[in-house]
C-alpha cells in the first residue's frame, strides 16, 4: 500500500495523507464493485487485510480540503 501511496503522491503533487485518502477511496469504490475473490486478491497484492470504508476516506479527504483534520 505505501508504493501505491508514493506512486498517487507523486504522480499528482498531492501530500502522502491525501495521497493516502485518494488511493484508498479508489481501492474501495473498486473492491465494492468487483466480484470475489477478487477483493481479497487487491488485499493481498497490497498486503493488508483491507482499508477505511470509502465513506471515511470521502470524508477524511474532505476535513483536509478544508483544513479540519
């Protein structure tokens, strides 16, 4: 996950945390939509058990925007 995270970050110029955010908001938009086992495929090629919900990485990301995190 934190190659996929300096990836996003430097590919967009965004900071690691909202780097972070917009990788996992993705991650979970997709693990949401797409059949198993393939979920579970995405969490072991990043090796972690799963990440936030999209709902809190949504709103994370916006507490940031505005400077309230």
């Amino acid at each position: 996950m934190d190659e996929l995270i300096a990836l996003v970050a430097e590919k967009t110029g965004l900071s690691p945390e909202l780097s972070q955010t917009a990788a996992e908001t993705v991650l979970d938009f997709l693990k949401a939509r797409l059949p198993e086992p393939l979920p579970r495929q995405i969490d072991a090629a990043l090796g972690n058990s799963g990440t936030s919900s999209g709902e809190d990485a949504a709103n994370k990301m916006v507490r940031s925007l505005f400077g309230k995190e």
